[in-house]
C-alpha cells in the first residue's frame, strides 16, 4: 500500500501557499528553500497570483515561480523543514538512518509534537536545502549550514496564518519520491480542491476531492493530512485505496505512517482481487504486510442490486481475522459461518490461501461416501504444488471394517490386510510449454481374496518441433469390474481400454502417422487372448498441387502388423495412388472423377482356425465419379436447395481371396453416406469390386427466421451379386436397402434428428434412430429412439436393440436447475434400465448439486443398486462433497 511520500504534501504547499512574515535572516526566498545559491528578498507584500505548476517530474533544483515576499525579522536561516515553515530547529544530518522508533498512533487522537528526524543524503547537502523529505525533490545532496544564534531572549516572531488555495482553484502537483537507495524513483500526483499549511503544529492538510496517484496505487479521501514532525498521514472521509494487485479498500479513517507500513482504520471494507469481500468494524496494519480484523466478517457473495443491505446468502465471521500478504493466505480464530443468517459451523482457526494464490500444497475437504459394494468409506485428498506447472492430487479412501459383507477372510499371510481397508488414489498433472501429461492411478486389494486390484489412466503429449509431436494414452485395468465398483470410469465409458504411443507429423500437403494399439475388453464375453497387439501401424498420406486445370495427385500408404496370444496375425502394406480432377458444368452441376491404382500385401499366420499360413497380395485399379447438380429456388420466406446425387465406380470383380485376412473390415452400417461411397467398406482388408453406384436426392431449406431443415435419400446398387456384404447388412442383393436422414432444427425450440433404413422390398424398418428436443430452457423434453436389427454378422454381440431414454430439464430460475432421466428397454417388455434426477442449484458464491440414479443391471460382482450424490461448494473456500451408492 504504498502510495505517496509526505514530500508530496511539502511539494504541493510550496506550489500553493505563500509565506506571510519572513525575513533577510529567514528564508530568503523560494530559491533558497529549494536549494539555491542567492535569494532575493522582495520589499512589498502584492496580492498572491495564482501559480501555475507543470504537473510533470520537476528537475533538480527548479525554481518555482511565487509571489513577492514580504520583508521583517526572523530567526536563523533554515536547517530542514520544520525550520522553513517556523518550527524548532532541527537536528543536524548525519550518517544514522532515520529511527526506528515511531510514535504511538491512536484514531481520532492527534500526535503529540516531536521534531522531525533528519534523513541522511549522500555527497552532503547544499545551503539553503533541505534535509528531510524535501531532499526527495533535489537530485544532487546539499551542504549542511550553519545559522547564526538569536539574541538572548528575543522574542520569536508569529507564526503566519493557513493560507488556502481558493476552493475554485484545484491543484494538481507532481513529483518523483525515491522508495529506496537502489531503486528507482516512484512518480506521485496530487490532485486537491485545497491545500493548508499550519507552521506552527506542522500539519499539511488537502481537501476536497483529494487524490493520490503513483503507479498503480491510488488513494482517494475528502481529507487528507500530513504531520511533517511525526511521519503521520491521515486520511478520512469516503476513504479509497486501490492496491496494485486489484484489492479495494473502503473505511471512514485512516491513520498510517509515512511510509504505509503501520497504521489503524475504522469500518474498514476490502474487496480482494476475486471479488469477494472483508469488512471489519477497526483494522491494524503492521508492517506492511500484516493486516488484523477486529470482528471480521468475509463472504464471497456480491450485495444485491436492488437490496444492497440485505444480509448476503452465507458470511464467515470471526472474532479476529488476519491477512498475511507476505504468506498470501487468510487466518480466522473462533469462527462461525453462517447460512442464511443461521450458524451452521463453527471451528476455533481455519485458513485460506488469498486470492492472489492460484495453487497451494495442503489437504482439500474430505468426501464421505456410502456403496452397497465398498460400505462407508473416507476420501481425504491432498494436494501437492510440486512447481508451477506441475502437481499431484493424492486420494486415499479409507474402507472401515464395518463395511461390505459380514465375511472377511484372515489375510495376515499374504501382508495386504491394511489396501483391503484403503484405496490409494492419485493424479499427476504437467503441463509445460511444449507438452503435458496427466495421469489416473489406484491400488488396493480385494476385501475378499486380497487380490491387488487397480487402474491407470494417463495420457501426454509433446511438441518435438514445427512438424512432429509425440504422445501416448494408457488404459489399463487389473479386471473387467473394478473401475465400475470403485468409481473410477474412463472417459466416453467405452467398454473397452486403449493403450497407443504415437508419433504424427504435418506437413502442408503431407502427413505421417506411426502407432502402436493394444485393447483390453472390460465385459463379459470378451477374451483377453484374442484380443490383438497393433505394432507398428502407420500410415502416409500426400495431396499433390493442383494443376493449371485444376487436377492435383495424392499418395496414401499403410502399413500394419499385429497378432495375438492365440489366433491370427498378420502384417499388411498397402499403397494407393490416384489422380483427382473437379469439374465444373455450365448448368452449375459439379463433376469430381478419380482413376487410381492400389496394392496390397499380406502374411498372415494361423488362418482358418490356426491352420497353416499365407502369403498373398492383390492389385486393383479403379475409376470412380461423384455428381450432384444443385437447384435453388429463392423465396422470401424460405430459400430452397435441391440437388439430385449420383456416384458410379468400376473395378475387377472379386478382390477378397481367402487367404487375405479381414480385420479391419468386419462392422458395416449401411447409411445415407456410404451409400453414395466408391468403397463402402470401413477399412482396407475388404474392397468392393465390380460396377456400382448409388443415387439419392438431398433438399434443405433455410427459413428466413433462422434455422434449417435437411433431409436426404439415397440407395446403392452393384451389377454383381457377391459375399463382400454379409446377410442383414442391407445389401446382400443387387439393389440396397432405403436410407435415409431427416435434421430439422427450424427454431431454438425444436430440434430433430431422423435417421432410418427401409427394407427395399418390404418397407420394414431395419434401423431407426430419433433425437427429438421441444421446448425452452424453461422447460426441455428431449426423446432419444433407438432400434436396430442384427445385422448378421457372428461378431455381433446382441440381436436387437430396442430402447427409449426420456429426459425432462428445466431451468426453474437465474441459479436453480432440475433435470429427470428414465431408460428403458422396449424388447423385454418395457422394463426400466435406469431412472434418475438432477438438481443444480449454482450462483457467484455458492453452488449445489446433487444427483440421484438407480440402475437394475448386473454385472458379474458390480452389483445394481442406488447412487445418490450430494456436493456443496462454498466458492473462494472449498466444497464439501458427500457421495451414497
């Protein structure tokens, strides 16, 4: 809080108030106060003009235009200040700093007298200067002077009167005070309706509409005074000081040394840089970065606008509160917080960092928890700022015996009865300026068995230049069920786990991948040795440029090898080159043909149930065009597109022998885009052969009131009928089934997405997905439909799929919002999956949540049951979660 020197004071007098009774043996004249060699000792006393400041950095020893001054005895010249203004003589400079004892401040109480202590300055001073805090306003030292004695019992001559600048007269002064012998000066701007000097006491006293500026402190007070002698600033009045870090301090009265390390203040009010709030009825500051509250009370909720009186939602009191700034943290002693104006807690110290302090090593707020699977259990998390870019949260969860079923084995032989009652827990946070990384970790062991059990989920990525970066992503889990009991879900909750290190590279027209992939499949049916091992796939791929006609090459290459504990393995190259040219007609139809050329490559072992293994390869050249004619149709209500599709492609027939394995190629969903697809096939191990094609018809709409409606049909076709389509897929015939898409979203209200396959023949729904949203936020339905047929292919794992998801949101008001869920399962008779509800409750200063769910599905030891979660969030303090399974 640094934020003037009491130069200022003695600057802005110097520049405002001239002297009444002065002397040949007094000063002078203004030069000599501020350091000049000769004075000029005017002989009559005009009226004072008024005096113009420049209000930027005055240089050493300046000369200050004043008024004439008047002539008559004085005692000795000046040695300082308090001499200058008619005060006692003071002590001469000397070497000694200036003392550390202070006198003792008191609000409301005036300082007792006490001659001001000169300040050293280096080179020594000059005659006729100043050797207290005017030396601030001199850039060379001064030369201490001798004065000559007074006569033995002279009389001294009266003080002149205050002196007031016209209150229509604003002052502004500026100047540089050094804060320091090795730093550098600090500018400071006074702005004042009026300024007084009292030489007899001196006190410089500012008023009205006072401000105080330097750097990015400010101070801003109706009154606003200095006394020269003690070093004592006092401020009141609609007191404001802005800190440089963007804390705000309101209070009545202010009284505080000079150099704004000590002081006292009443109906003291600080908002700090977060927003929240501070107030107590008195405040001590101590040096300089020690603040006490007497009686203080925080919150970090804003006053309402139209009440600003009204009590705010919680407030934390306490009988003494401190605010360390050096520590950056905030210290309460018998404190209670109160919601709602009831206390509800009460602790005899509690602490928090401030709001400067983004991160800090400590215990976070415990969570408790109930599960039909682990019990009662405590989690109690700490925190550790290991540097500025890097922590790690460590999450013990304390199991207590009480819990889980009545029969616990006696492990004492295998060591591990202690992680049958605790989950350790951790997450590893980095972040640097080419990379970052984090990661998931748990251990513990089972209550039953004692078999170690647990998880890793982590991922990172690294900038090795320009164009190459590195990553990986591990998941991996000690068994199918555990992160389901213990609660440690992976992201999107796949039902499978992904291990891939990875390097990439990009490049303006190129771009190169190399991986590696390893799954681990989390249900039931899934067998851990069939699952491959990817090392290494990569790919390459490169667009040529354009050429004067528009035609421009790419290259697209893959390699692959992978294998298994038991059955197939396999290593594939495969290298595409085609050439691609656009056309545009005359009618405004668009043309893109493509003739290309492809080779492939394989090894594989243990083909045909782990007979024999082969060596094959195949080379298929292909030619393919894409054609769509766009219609519009303006209106004023409603713009109209519509554009009939058409693609037709040609390649040898066959292309899939026997001893090429399929791998990657084994899922296939016929839709409304790969329906007008060259290849259909989601890979590279099939490939489509033969004369084919695919039309359809795409309409949109674009209302004039905002929104759109899009829909879409599309059916393919082959001359040739083979077995690159399994039976139930859609296209085991020479013509495909009916696909289609409907999105319409005309307004903010509605929302609809349709998509939908036909039977070609009998018009029997093969597929069907609806998303429907109606309503405001005020009120939201939103119906997810999804019915699918199998498909037919043995790797599928469920026949059909039939099911409904209803969800009903509402934002009730500006902080509350409710939300209800149900599933069900149309096949078995319209039974409940899963049902739910979620109630929000979130504004500045306080947030809760919390969150209901009941499923009726099993899953081997991961038992169905009830889930119930609360979390209560006192922001700028911590949050206070509570979790029931």
């Amino acid at each position: 809080m640094r934020i003037l020197r009491p130069a200022l004071f003695v600057a802005s007098l110097a520049a405002a108030s001239p002297a009444t009774a002065a002397s040949p043996a007094d000063v002078g004249s203004w030069g000599d106060a501020w350091g000049d060699d000769g004075a000029v000792v005017p002989t009559a006393t005009p009226a004072r003009p008024r005096t113009t400041i420049p209000s930027t950095t005055m240089p050493a020893a300046a000369t200050v235009a004043t008024a004439p001054l008047p002539t008559g005895p004085a005692p000795a010249d000046v040695g300082g200040w308090g001499d200058a203004w008619g005060s006692q003589p003071t002590i001469a400079p000397s070497s000694d700093t200036r003392s550390a004892t202070r006198p003792q401040i008191r609000p409301g109480i005036a300082p007792s007298y006490s001659p001001p202590t000169a300040i050293p300055v280096a080179n020594g001073p000059r005659p006729g200067d100043i050797s207290g805090w005017g030396s601030a306003w001199n850039e060379e030292r001064a030369t201490p002077t001798t004065a000559p004695p007074s006569p033995p019992g002279a009389a001294r001559p009266p003080s002149p009167p205050s002196v007031p600048v016209a209150p229509d007269e604003r002052l502004s002064v500026a100047t540089q005070i050094p804060s320091g012998p090795d730093q550098a000066e600090e500018p400071v701007q006074l702005n004042a309706d009026q300024i007084l000097h009292d030489r007899e006491l001196g006190i410089v006293t500012a008023k009205g509409r006072v401000e105080i500026v330097q750097t990015n402190h400010t101070l801003v007070a109706d009154t606003v005074s200095y006394n020269l002698k003690q070093d004592i600033i006092s401020a009141s009045g609609n007191v404001i000081i802005t800190e440089a870090k963007g804390e705000v301090v309101f209070a009545d009265y202010f009284e505080l040394t000079g150099d704004f390390k000590d002081g006292v203040a009443k109906e003291i009010k600080v908002i700090l840089a977060d927003a929240s709030r501070l107030s107590a009825a008195n405040g001590t500051r101590t040096g300089g970065n020690l603040t006490d509250f007497n009686n203080g009370i925080y919150t970090a909720c804003e006053p309402c606008r139209r009440h600003p009186d009204r009590r705010p939602l919680w407030e934390l009191k306490a009988e003494r509160v401190t605010h360390n700034q050096a520590e950056q943290e905030i210290e309460y002693r018998d404190a209670w917080l109160e919601f709602a104006g009831i206390p509800v807690f009460y602790t005899p110290y509690m602490a928090h960092p401030d709001p400067t302090v983004r991160r800090r090593t400590g215990f976070l707020i415990p969570s408790a928890g109930q599960s039909s699977n682990l019990g009662t259990n405590i989690a109690t998390p700490y925190f550790w700022a290991i540097a500025d870019n890097q922590d790690l949260t460590f999450t013990p969860r304390f199991l207590f015996p009480s819990s889980g079923a009545s029969k616990v084995p006696n492990l004492d032989n295998k060591g591990r009865s202690i992680l049958q009652r605790v989950v350790l827990a951790g997450e590893h946070r980095w972040q640097g300026a080419e990379g970052e990384t984090r990661t998931n970790a748990s251990l513990t062991a089972d209550k039953y068995s004692a078999d170690l059990r647990g998880h890793i989920d982590a991922s990172g990525r690294f900038d090795l230049s320009n164009v190459w970066r590195a990553g990986y992503q591990v998941q991996r889990s000690s068994d199918d069920t555990y992160t389901g009991i213990y609660g440690y879900s992976f992201q999107r909750n796949q039902p499978w786990l992904t291990s891939r290190p990875y390097l990439e590279g990009f490049g303006r027209r190129n771009y190169a991948l190399v991986e590696g992939l390893a799954y681990q499949g989390l249900r039931e049916q899934d067998d851990p040795g069939s699952s491959p091992l990817v090392l290494p796939h990569a790919t390459f791929s490169h667009i040529g440029m354009p050429s004067s006609r528009g035609g421009y090459w790419s290259v697209d290459a893959d390699t692959l090898s992978y294998a298994r504990s038991e059955g197939l393995a396999a290593n594939r190259v495969s290298t595409q080159v085609a050439w691609n040219r656009p056309f545009l007609g005359r009618m405004g139809d668009m043309t893109d043909f493509t003739a290309s050329l492809r080779g492939d490559a394989y090894h594989a072992d243990h083909l045909d149930d782990n007979q024999g293994s082969a060596n094959s390869g195949r080379v298929i050249p292909q030619v393919a065009l894409n054609w769509r004619q766009p219609f519009f149709r303006s209106s004023a209500t409603m713009p109209q597109i519509i554009e009939p599709l058409l693609m037709i492609a040609a390649s040898p027939n066959g292309g899939n022998p026997r001893n090429i394995p399929n791998e990657d190629s084994q899922s296939f969903e016929l839709d409304e885009i790969n329906a007008l697809s060259p290849n259909r096939m989601t890979g590279l191990d099939r490939v489509e052969g033969g004369i084919r094609g695919g039309y359809g018809l795409r309409w949109s709409a674009y209302p004039r009131r905002g929104g759109f409606i899009t829909g879409q049909l599309a059916q393919g076709w082959r001359a040739r009928k083979d077995s690159t389509f399994a039976p139930g897929q859609g296209f085991d015939d020479y013509l495909s089934d009916y696909v289609g898409r409907l999105d319409i979203a005309p307004t903010g209200n509605v929302a609809l997405l349709n998509r939908i396959r036909l039977d070609k023949d009998s018009l029997e729904v093969r597929r069907n997905e609806n998303t429907l949203s109606l309503g405001s936020p005020l009120l939201r339905l939103n119906t997810t439909y999804l019915m699918l047929e199998k498909s037919g292919d043995s790797g599928q794992t469920f026949d059909r799929r039939h099911a409904l998801v209803n969800s009903l949101s509402s934002n009730i008001s500006r902080y509350w919002s409710v939300m209800a869920q149900v599933s069900s399962d149309l096949l078995d008779g319209g039974d409940i999956q899963s049902w739910g509800g979620k109630a929000t409750y979130s504004d500045e200063c306080f947030a809760f949540v919390t969150n209901f769910r009941r499923t009726t599905t099993n899953d081997r030891d991961d038992y169905s049951g009830y889930e119930l979660t609360f979390n209560i969030v006192f922001k700028t303090l911590g949050d206070v979660p509570i979790n029931v399974f």
